[in-house]
C-alpha cells in the first residue's frame, strides 16, 4: 500500500492540519518510508488471537458523585467567550437551521 | 401530475434513528449536572469540556436506564459492548470525537409494535440495534453577528441510539413507530422523551424501490424533525421527490436533509463536505463494558409496567372499550392518574369519561401540565364518588367540574354551597310532587288514572319545581308509586 | 531506627540548593534549557513524605499555578484549571513543585529535540542531546537541579532519557498511576513516569504517586505495595538468592554495540553474584514492536490531539470562518513530528487501511504482550536488557525519522505489554552514561525495584573499589 499526494492531502482534511502544497512531496516520501517498515506484519498470523483480557472491564461511576472542579473560570483560559459562551468564528456554509448543528454531522 | 400518479409503483422503504436523552442527573462520562435551562456552560468541567489531560468515567446509571430501555425493545443486553470514539470537527464536539458505541453495541435484535394489521396480527418494527453515546453541544448562530456560540452544557449528557430496520412503509407508520417508540422510553422511565423539549430526537432515512425488488435504493436522511407530525410531513414530500426523480430518469443522491416547518420544505443540508470518514476505534480510555446476567435480570426487574402488559391488564380489570384504553395509554402519567381515579372513586367507567372528556379537554386549554392541573385526583375521584351515590346528577356533576377548576374546596362543600346537591329526602319530594299536582289537576287525574306516559312530563315539572335538585330517580319511584 | 542515608541525602538538598544549581545550570547560550517555567515562590509543606523537597514535573502533566504546554506552540500560556492526580499527590506529600520541564512536542521524539521552546541539553555533554521525550525532567535530575522528576513514557520516554544522562527512570505498570491530567499522546500507552538520582529516591515517587484514582477508568484497583523497604537493606549475602533473571535473546543481537554489551553481561554477572539465576529466554516477536508501536501510538495521537483546535482553550489562529480557524491553528501550533505522526495516525484509521493496519497491529501487539506472560509465567521474576541501543548522540545528528524510532527498540515492548519496566546507569562508554533495564510482571514493581536496588549497590560498590 503506497501513499500518494492525494492520499495526504485527503488524511491532511480529515485532520484539518492545513498543509501547504510545498511540504506534500516530503511527507509522501517520510510517511511511505514509515508504513514501508510496518509490511512486516503482514506477514504475522493472528488468527486465533484472543481479544483483550477478559477481566479488564470498565468501572462504573456512581451517578451521584460531583464532577472534578475547575478551579479558574472558563475566561481565563477561553480564547473567545461572551455572557458565558464560548465563541467562534461562523462555519461559512452553516444554515440557520438546527439548534445543534452537530446534529448535521 | 398527481402524487398517486408520481409514487404510482414505487414502494418506500423507511428506517428510524431515534436519540433519546437518559434521565440521570449527572452526565455519560463526568459528575457534571444534566439539569436543563442553567446558564451557559455552568454545567462544564475538565471532562466534558474535553481539556488536555482529562478522562471519561461511564456513569452507572445510565447503564441502567440504556439497559431497561433495550429490554423494553424486546432486545438482546449483549454481555460486552465496546466504546468506541467516532472522529469529526465541530464545534460543539469538545474533543474532537464523541464516544458512541460502533462494532459492538449494547444491544441488538428487538422489535415494536405500531399496530394491527388488517388480517388482525400485530404489525411490528424491527429495532436493529441500541447503543449508548454521549450528547454533543448546542451552537447558537444568531445570538451574536459573525460568530457562533457555543454552549457545552448538553455535551456529555447520556443517550441511546435506536436504530430501525428499514420496516416502515408510509408516513403514517413512520408516525406510529415514533410515538409508540416514545411510549415505551416514557413508560420505561429511563426518559422524558420529549420531542420539543429535544431529549428524544427523530432522524429519518428514506429510500424507495420497484415494489417486489429486494434491493434498497439509495436513501437521504431527513433531520431537525421536531415534533411526530413533521415526521409525517417530511416523509410524504421526500417520498414524491425521490420518485419524481427516478421517474424522470434521474438519480437519487446520497444526502443528508433539513426539514424546514414554517415552510413545509425538505432541503439538502449546505454544510455537507464530501463524505465523512468517522476513522472508528474501540476507546483506549473506557475498558469494555461488561455486563453479568443478574445485573440484566436486575434491570428487566426494575422496569415498571410497560405499555404491551398494562393495555392488556387494564382491558381485562376495567372492563373498559380498547379504544378508551388506548386513549388512556397515551402517557403513563394519563395512565396512572387514571387508574388512580378509579380506584380512589370505585367507577373505572366514569373515571375513563371524565379524564377522556372534561379533563383532557380542560388540560388542553389552560396549557397546564396533567399534574398541575387543579382537579387533582382525589377531588375528581371525590366528584365521581358523588355522582354514583347518586348526590348529584349528571349536569350538577358538569357544573360542580367547572368549579373544581375555578376554586379550591372539596366538591361536596362546594355542591353543598352551590345547591347542586340532589335532593332525596322524602319529605321535599313528596311536598314538591303535591305541588306539582295540584297545580296541574288535568294531568294530575288523567295519570292517576293510569296513562304512565305523562310520568315524564309530571317529573319534568317537578324537576323545575326544585331548581333542578331533586332526584329524578327517586321522583320517578315516588310517581309511580302514587298512581299505584 | 534512623532513616537511611538516601533519605538524609534527599531531603539534605532543599529548594534554596535546588535554585542554586538551577541558575548555574541554565545560564549561558549552551544552558540546558531544561524548565520551561518555575515557580521560585514554591516552598512545598512542613510535613509529609516529601517535605519541603523540590520536584520537577515534565510539561504535559496539568499544574495550576504554572503553564502546561506539552512543549507545544498550540499551548503557549495555557495554565490549566484543573490539576494531575500525580501532581496532586505529590504536593500533598509536601513536596515543592518548583517548575515544569521541556520535552519533545506532545511527548512524541526520543531526543527532545522536536520542542517548540528550543531543544534540551544532555548535562554530562552539551552537544549531546539528554533523550526524549521527558528529556528536560532528566536532565532536571542528572544536572542536580532536583533528585526527582515526573516524566511520562508511552515507548520509553522515561528509560531512554535516563540511560541517556545516567539516572534512575521508571515506568510502573499501565494502570498504577493515574493519567487523569496527563496531556494524553497514545492513551493505551501512555504512563506516568519518575526520575530519580537513585532507585530509593525514584522508588519514593512512585510510591507517593501510584495508586487508584476514581477519575481514571484505566486506573487499576489495586494496592500500592511499600515500595522503599528494601531500599535500605544492605547487600549482604546473596540477597537475590532464588530469583531468575531472564536474559531475552532478541535484546542481544549480534549488531548491538559490543561495548554496550559488555556492560549489560558485567551487570548479569553481578546479579549471579548477588545469587540470582540468569536464564536466557526469547521473546520472539521483538522485532515487531517498533512497527506496531509507529501505528498504534500515531493512530490514537491523531484522535487525542483532535482537541486543539482554537475553540476552548489553547491558542487560537485569526481567521473569518470557522474552517480556516481550525487549519491555522493546527498547522501553525503543530510541529513536524506532531504533524507528521497525526498524518500516520490518521491514515492508518481511515477508511480502507484499518483492518490492514491498526487492527493487525492491535492483534501482534496482544502477541507481544502474550510472550511477555509465558516468560514470566516459566519461572522467570525480572527480564534485565540494555535500555538503549546507543548512547546519547548528538544533536541534530539523527535526522531519519524511522532511525529516531528505532532508539526506542528496546523500551517499547514494555509499553505494548503494559509491564512496569526501569533504567539504571550500569557503565559508561567514552564517558556516556549506558543504562541497563529490568522489566517485571504486571504490578511487579516490588520485586523488580529489590533487583534494581542491590544491582545499584554493586555498581557503586565496585565504582568505589
């Protein structure tokens, strides 16, 4: 399996990391040396490999229990925030629709 | 073109993604309050505020409740289910992924009924799966200009996800299945199940075929459906465009959909990038969730009544019509307000007619809740109690009703005071029916001569007489006495 | 009974010592640049296991008072408000937090050259680089600034910069210490870490660190055992008799540097002097982990640093739309490795190379840790390997960036396995420190810290004679 430019431009959108055209031929080159190195585990057999320990499970939390206090108010570490919101900058093809635009997702 | 004409050989195929908020009071993965109304992200802290270095702990409750609410689907409580993170910008989507359940649900393979078919079988929906996630935030776009902001208060607040099968064939079933699906969730108690209030949320996928083809066609999914009817709505306008479409020769593409109420309209969503690659991974920071089968049949214990077993149980002990029942069903606090009616008034028959009518029907106009309203139970099982004695007739009943809502007191003083007490006492009967027949002596002869068919009239005049307070009943017993 | 010397000897170097070393240290164009900020008003408490003892906390465990940036751009002046359950610990120990150390960008590089703050000198050769990624907590300690650090380690991020500048590293058992505030890089291998000047001083920080924590759902419910008891016993004897030290193969491949390898053998032979049995064993699927490591670490880093993007905290890039916000902020506050491990990450995510890619490496990975059972499973107590396959190079030397991983070819398995593992100088070469590891079952810090404290007191012995 190779990576192409289309290929980092594509995982470089799904990241929102915003690379500049100039740096897509070395991080071609870099990531395929990488992943060259990982075609030896194709070669492993895993059938048979049992899941994760069977007595690990995941605690469950009383629902009475408080949450961890911040101990410094929202505005001092927001980088934007008005009346209590943070804010930010409009999504420029967002509608007005929905309360939760998240819910577009 | 018509619309038979248009959707004339297409058959519509639905399925139904319902997202119900769980009743705990603190959220999925933090201590944080799920409590509604506060101020902007008042109720935040490290967790649900995703900031570096913080980690999710499952609440138990909510464990509890997405376990009571598979059951009452009739699914299968898988023994583990596995976290898994579904990664996406947004936001209102503080870490940059939600933690939702994809491989390995909770629970799979259940079912609802949404009614009867004609050959009299149940028609049932299949559920595919239910699975636990995390609620993101809410952004606001018109509060300040140019900006969007951003409240993460609802972030993290527990909820199922309902998955259908794609059963459901018109826009009436798809409203059946939804509000039957809010039943359960209500009467399950693990929800308030609100469509307006946002803790149960309807998308629907739609998609349409050659009717005997086993293939699905393409489907477009309709959100920000707020209410059963828009479900409704929605359905039948997208099913005419997706068939308008094929018809002409055209293609239906893979969307996503807005249901815009003022106008009616179905529209695609702008905000659509391209497809979305979610890059699901099982969480490295929630070990599986693994569930014994005592802690199951514990939570099938706990489930109050639901709706299959107390429409079936309410026919049998109240004797009432299926369609009064149903009616009653139709919130479990209907249902136990009813049922504690009737057994506060001994009546479930005029317990079913007072709630159905004069009740709901003042609920409706004064826009309070059932339980605010102030014909409380005791005083409306009090009123009924003194209609089967006999205390009151009928239309003193309505009347002493009307004075319930206006007024407190107890409806026997408030008929006391009014004069709506029916009177039964011999003695103002019998002077009452002198009167009356000598006051009419033509009448008075020729019924105590034996024509019964003036009885009516002569009751008629004695219930005049007494301003409507005396019984007829009894008025009748003493006439037909008199003419022997 | 008195307390031992190494608890005089700790509490002997209070913080007015600890600043003074600091300034001398620091200063000056080639100064180790090791803190990234200090708080010289930190005074710690009057009682308690640690008190009045300066400390270092590596800069991706939240603190209150000072900047948690993980060395990165995109947390330039963040200061949390909210603290690490082993920060918090500590201070309740009485210890004085006096500042937080430079390390590789979001914990991810092996020579601590990758922080946006300028890279961290080794003290023993300011050419050389101190190891990564808790390069600027090791340094803290092998400089004499503090005798113990926090550091955190997802491939070795503790042992190797403790090799690298001659000290004492550990890196307890996935899930003895609580992550909750440690600044997330691979969640299923990240761990919290401790330096110290010596395995008694090293052992004491984890003792006071470790421990369950309800706000941690990795976090492992079990008790912490006396950690520092056998510190003062004297190697009188043969105090390792009955104990099998496994030698696994595969960490001594002919390629190793020979004079790494003799240090690793004379340190065996002190371990059967001291009445261990040494036992070769094999782990045969060593030579699988860097591959794994590089796709399951970058994969959930892509995922845990989807968080930094402008909304909530951090830094935030101008721009008009929402889209544009997101690209400047990341591409402006990530570094290239960062960058380039998020790009790994997330293609081996994506859709099509998952089944090929992160899920494979999940299932060899269990392999790996399986191995890791059977051998400890046979008899075997404590697996004892070189930390490192070099010693520290210089900087700007190593410019690959598969060759930068392969320093971590013998401290990942640790990682992937979940088994508590340490570093300890055992020798030189041209006068760089070498460190030797021992690795023990899960939750075996006890015993293995036994083996670490008498091989040190025969290192020293034998120094002295």
């Amino acid at each position: 399996m190779s990576v192409t430019p289309n290929d980092v431009r594509h995982v470089a959108r799904l990241a929102r990391v915003g690379l500049t055209e100039a740096r897509i031929p070395s991080l071609v080159n870099e990531l395929n040396g990488i992943l060259a190195h990982m075609d030896v585990l194709q070669q492993v057999d895993i059938r048979g490999v049992a899941e994760a320990a069977a007595e690990v499970s995941a605690p469950l939390r009383d629902d009475a229990l408080p949450s961890d206090t911040l101990q410094r108010a929202r505005e001092t570490f927001a980088p934007a925030s008005r009346d209590g919101f943070f804010l930010v900058p409009r999504l420029a093809t967002h509608g007005a629709l929905g309360a939760s635009a998240s819910e577009e997702a | 073109m018509t619309t038979e004409t248009i959707t004339h050989g297409w058959e519509l195929v639905i399925g139904l993604e319902v997202h119900c908020q769980l009743k705990t009071r603190s959220k999925i993965f933090c201590g944080c309050a799920t409590s509604f109304g506060d101020a902007p992200n008042a109720n935040t802290c490290p967790v649900c505020l995703g900031l570096p270095g913080a980690l999710p702990v499952l609440n138990a409750h909510a464990v509890e409740l997405a376990t009571r609410a598979s059951l009452a689907l009739g699914c299968t409580v898988h023994d583990t289910s596995i976290f898994a993170r579904k990664n996406y910008f947004y936001p209102d989507l503080p870490k940059g992924y939600q933690i939702s359940q994809f491989d390995r649900p909770l629970a799979t393979a259940g079912a609802i009924a949404v009614g009867v078919q004609p050959d009299g079988t149940p028609r049932v929906i299949r559920v595919h799966r239910v699975h636990m996630e995390e609620d993101a935030g809410k952004s606001v776009h018109d509060r300040f200009a140019d900006m969007s902001a951003i409240d993460l208060n609802r972030a993290g607040t527990p909820l199922v996800e309902i998955v259908s099968e794609p059963d459901i064939r018109s826009a009436a079933e798809a409203g059946a299945y939804a509000r039957r699906m809010k039943q359960m969730l209500e009467y399950a108690d693990v929800s308030d199940a609100n469509m307006e209030e946002g803790s149960l949320r309807v998308d629907v996928n739609i998609s349409i075929r050659r009717h005997g083809d086993a293939a699905l066609g393409t489907k477009t999914e309709i959100k920000n459906l707020n209410s059963f009817s828009a479900i409704e709505r929605a359905v039948e306008i997208e099913f005419v465009r997706q068939c308008r479409v094929l018809t002409e020769g055209g293609v239906v593409e893979q969307q996503t959909m807005l249901y815009d109420d003022k106008r009616n309209e179905v529209r695609p969503a702008r905000s659509k990038e391209g497809s979305h690659d979610y890059r699901y991974f099982p969480d490295p920071d929630l070990p599986p969730l693994r569930l014994s089968a005592s802690f199951v049949a514990q939570q099938a214990e706990a489930l109050p009544e639901l709706p299959p077993a107390r429409r079936s149980r309410m026919l049998v002990q109240y004797g009432l019509p299926e369609n009064d029942v149903e009616q009653l069903l139709a919130t479990r606090e209907l249902a136990d307000r009813f049922e504690a009616v009737a057994s506060a008034s001994g009546d479930a028959k005029r317990a079913a007619n007072w709630m159905l009518g004069p009740l709901l029907a003042s609920v409706n106009a004064s826009g309070l809740a059932l339980s605010a309203h102030p014909v409380s139970v005791a005083r409306l099982a009090a009123l009924i109690r003194l209609e089967v004695a006999g205390e009151v007739s009928n239309t003193a009943a309505r009347q002493l009703f009307t004075m319930l809502e206006q007024q407190d007191g107890e409806p026997l003083e408030l008929a006391r005071a009014a004069g709506l007490l029916q009177v039964r006492d011999d003695g103002a009967l019998v002077g009452w029916i002198d009167e009356v027949l000598a006051e009419n002596p033509a009448e008075a002869a020729r019924f105590l001569g034996g024509e019964q068919k003036l009885q009516g009239v002569l009751v008629g005049l004695v219930m005049k007489k007494s301003k409507g307070s005396a019984d007829p009943k009894k008025v009748n017993q003493l006439l037909a006495a008199r003419a022997g | 009974m008195s307390d031992p010397v190494w608890l005089d000897r700790l509490r002997a170097h209070t913080v007015d010592e600890a600043w003074r070393t600091y300034d001398a240290v620091q200063a000056g164009p080639e100064g180790l640049n090791a803190f990234l900020s200090v708080d010289r008003s930190a005074r710690g408490a009057e009682t308690g296991r640690l008190a009045g003892i300066p400390v270092a906390v590596k800069d991706n465990l939240a603190t209150l008072g000072l900047p948690t940036t993980c060395a990165s751009r995109v947390l330039a002046g963040y200061v949390s408000p909210f603290e690490a359950t082993a920060v918090r610990r500590l201070r309740e120990a009485g210890a004085a937090v006096i500042g937080k150390t430079n390390m590789d960008e979001f914990a991810m590089g092996s020579s601590n050259e990758n922080s946006a703050f300028g890279p961290v000198r080794n003290p023993l050769d300011r050419e050389r680089v101190p190891g990564g990624s808790s390069g600027g907590s090791a340094a803290a300690v092998a400089s004499g600034v503090v005798r113990i650090a926090l550091g955190s380690e997802t491939g070795g991020s503790v042992r190797q910069p403790a090799a690298f500048c001659g000290i004492v590293g550990i890196k307890p058992t996935y899930g003895r210490v609580s992550r909750y505030g440690l600044v997330a890089y691979a969640s299923s291998l990240d761990n919290v870490g401790v330096f110290g000047a010596s395995v008694a001083e090293a052992a004491l920080g984890l003792e006071i660190i470790a421990g369950h924590d309800r706000f941690d759902a990795t976090s492992a419910a079990v008790a912490v055992p006396d950690l520092t008891a056998a510190m003062s016993a004297v190697n009188e004897g043969r105090p390792l008799a009955g104990l099998v030290i496994g030698r696994p193969v595969e960490y001594f491949p002919a390629t190793l540097d020979a004079r790494i390898a003799a240090h690793c053998e004379r340190a065996l032979q002190q371990l059967r002097e001291l009445g261990a049995e040494v036992r070769d064993v094999s782990l045969p699927s060593t030579d699988l982990a860097i591959p794994v490591y590089y796709i399951i670490a970058p994969a959930e880093a892509s995922s845990n640093l989807a968080r930094y993007d402008g909304v909530r905290f951090g830094v935030r890039a101008t721009a008009d739309d929402l889209g544009a916000m997101y690209e400047r902020t990341r591409s402006g506050g990530f570094g290239d490795e960062v960058t380039r491990r998020i790009l790994l990450g997330t293609y081996v995510l994506s859709a099509g190379y998952y089944d090929a890619y992160y899920r494979r490496a999940q299932a060899v990975r269990t392999l790996i840790a399986q191995e890791f059972a059977q051998v400890f499973a046979s008899g075997v107590h404590v697996l004892f390997t070189p930390t490192a396959p070099t010693t520290a190079f210089r900087l700007g030397e190593v410019s690959d960036p598969y060759e930068m991983y392969l320093s971590d070819i013998f401290t990942v398995t640790a990682n992937l396995a979940g088994v508590p593992a340490m570093s300890q100088p055992i020798g030189t070469v041209d006068g760089l420190p070498v460190g030797g590891q021992l690795m023990a079952p899960h939750f075996g810090e006890a015993t293995m810290l036994r083996v670490a404290a008498a091989l040190e007191h025969a290192q020293r012995a034998e120094r002295m004679s």
